[in-house]
C-alpha cells in the first residue's frame, strides 16, 4: 500500500519538505527542511505528536538553507546525509542501497542519483520516491554547477528512477508551477526534458539552457554543508 | 491505518484542495477544488491514473469560485456538496450521517458541522476530517455573514469534530500561515480560539473581531451555487 507523505511547501524558494509518518503514527523522518520554516515544521511534528528519528537531505542545496541542524538540535533526531556532499557533521553518510530505519518497521532505501550534484540522492518509501532536485515533475534539476552533470542525471533518471515501478509516486523538490505530486510512469511517458529522448539530446539541451548563477549559492552551499548552523556552532 | 490525502494549495485565497486516493490506487475523490486550478487538478490526476468519482464541497465558499462544475463536466464525476448550501445543480445533496463510497471500499462519512455558514459540513476518512472553515489549524472560520452563526461554530466544533479520537488529523480549508495538518487532539488542548472557552467567550470573541466583507462574497457564492459554472449553463 502507497502512503502519502504530509507534504509542506515554501513559497520564497518553491522548495518541498516532507514528513513521513510511520505505520504507528508515532515516528517520523522529515526530508529536507527550509531554514526559515523550522518552527512550524516543529510545530507540524507537535501537532502531529510524533518523535523525529531522522532529518534526511537530498544533497547539499544551492537555493536555500537547511534547518537540518536546528531541527537535530531540537528534537534530537540524527541528521542522515548523502556520503558525497561534504556535508560533515551529519551523524549517518549514506551511500547507495543503504536503509534507514525508523518507527515500527519502515525503511527507506537510498538511491544515488548524482547529475544535479554528484553526491544526490533520492529516497524510496512505501511506494514513494523523493526525488530531490534530480527528477521534478515534468522537468529536471540543473546540472551547470556544484559538479553537476547531464550525463549523470540522464543516467540516474533513465537507468534509476524510471526503472521503479510505474505507479511509484514522485515527489520532487521544487515546484514552480503549484504541482505536488508526479509517478514514475507518466514522466517517463510526458517528462518535457527526458522522456523519449537520447543522452545526447538531453545533454544539447541542458547545455543550451544558459541559467543565472543561483544568487544564494555561495551563502548555501556552506551553509548547508553544517546542516545549516553557523560555522565554528 | 491513516491515509493522508494529496493536498494542494491555491496562494492567491489559502485554499486547501485535497485529493482522497482509494487504496486501490485506481479512484479518487476531490475536495474544493479551486476555479483556477482546474487544469492542474486534472493533471494530478492523469499523473496518478485516477478516476475522479466525486467532486465534494465542504460548503458555498464566499472567497473563491469552485471548479466543481468544470471538473465534473470533463471527468464524469458526480458533484456531492452539502444539503443547506443552495447548490442545486449537484447530483448528490449530503445530510449529517451520510456516506459516501468510491473505489474498492472506501468510505467518506458526513458530519453536519454548521457555524461558518449553516450548510457546511466536515468529511471524515480514514483518521482524516477534512474540516473546510469550521475548524483551521489554531483557529476557526468567520461566523458573521452567509447565516454564519459562532453558537452553531461552537457547537459543532466540541460537540462533534472535538468527539472524533485524539489522533484524526484534520485537514482545513484554509491556512495563512504555510501549516498545513493538525491533529483533533492538538487542538482540543491548543487551538486559540476554541480551547478551554466557553460558548459565551466564543460568541463574545467572534462578535468582536470586526472583519469586513469578504471582496469576492457577491461573485463567489453565487457561482459557487452553480458549482462555479455560469449561470444559464
């Protein structure tokens, strides 16, 4: 059976948190969570009356700052980060086809899927696949910097992600167009930038994409390195 | 178990929408969808290869036009809104106990909830109330126009949706804050309006407010009688 996370949205960055809530209504994970919304994701976990277990990120992002290390230090979860994104004082690193644990039996499984950063990963739950910055609903992340690449994430999407089940559900991100929730199989099918297209296709057209420099990255990247705490905190 | 919905967001009104997905991941139903959003409601459900069944109204929104009549017309839905709410051109007109059935087995159960407008009421799934303007999360929908009544608010509030189990998570049809689910039990204890207040101190707080009258009042409810199609149509 496919349960839904409980999914929050920031409207300055169009970035999505998710809340994944065990079996037992009891234990939760939160997935990359903003910054400036670390009270109100407390709150959602208060309400909720759930213990956080661990706070997941995607990899290391460019466009907004995580709350990963506040949320630790609140809740005294353990930070749980992709093994290739610098980000340091994380307790776990996770590499491909590790599991975490949490609440009565749930487990979510680690994918590497490197092409937006070459340390990205998605995270697979209950039917579910949370997809990051690598795959989004009828798009994709850009691959232009912080060792972004297209032929990666042409093979993370094609040999990784659209090898999951059709009715797998996605869940990227970012949105920017008030979406929330895509499958496998229709962006394998529809996608506008990957579905029906060859490595060298999409590699032409990412190229040919010319976007600004992300105007938080150099604030970002660092920060979310120390799971969003000051440096030398 | 709990299931949570799809829940989408409209920025311009607050307006939550949600999607109920039956477990056999084939039928759905949807709850007060928004005019605007009618394509991007529909393209949520062609990515998750669902069959809309019905298209539920919590009540005749005052702040926003409904796509229910649109939805309707190109999924052959059947529209099911409240008894009291004067929208006539729905095929199913729901009373307090009623239930509604879609996919293998689930059942939606209707719960009279009058205060924000006299006709409104809540929708109860799977641990989930879906709560339109009788219950937000830390606070309640207006009781000053539309046969809106804070007595009846009161009285529907703690006597039914605060006798539903600690745990339901209610769903609401607003928010202003970027929260998105609460829990019947959370707002038992904490909810600033209606927590540890008499229907006296209710009626006495909602009567001092002093809010004007909503901009959209003499388009919306209207349309929304006609299930946000035009009249004539």
């Amino acid at each position: 059976m496919n349960t839904n996370p409980v999914q929050l949205f920031d409207v300055e960055s169009s970035t999505f948190t998710y809340i994944l809530v065990a079996d037992d209504d009891r234990s939760a994970v939160i997935i990359d969570p903003v910054e400036r919304h670390w009270e109100r994701d407390l709150a959602h976990l208060k309400r909720l009356d759930l213990t956080l277990a661990y706070v997941l990120e995607t990899h290391a992002h460019a466009d907004h700052v995580t709350s990963a290390g506040k949320l630790r230090e609140v809740t005294g979860a353990q930070a749980a980060v992709p093994s290739g994104c610098g980000i340091t004082p994380a307790e776990v690193q996770l590499d491909d086809g590790d599991v975490i644990c949490f609440g009565a039996g749930e487990r979510i499984e680690v994918l590497h899927t490197p092409g937006h950063t070459a340390g990205s990963v998605s995270y697979l739950w209950r039917g579910n696949v949370f997809t990051g910055d690598t795959l989004l609903i009828d798009g994709c992340g850009r691959t232009d910097f912080q060792s972004g690449s297209s032929a990666a994430l042409y093979d993370s999407v094609i040999g990784k992600l659209f090898a999951l089940p059709d009715t797998t559900r996605v869940w990227p991100g970012h949105d920017y167009k008030g979406q929330s929730v895509s499958t496998i199989g229709w962006e394998k099918r529809h996608n506008a930038r990957l579905a029906n297209r060859s490595k060298a296709q999409f590699a032409s057209l990412m190229a040919a994409l010319d976007l600004p420099k992300p105007k938080l990255i150099d604030i970002a990247v660092p920060a979310n390195q120390n799971l969003g705490l000051p440096h030398g905190a």
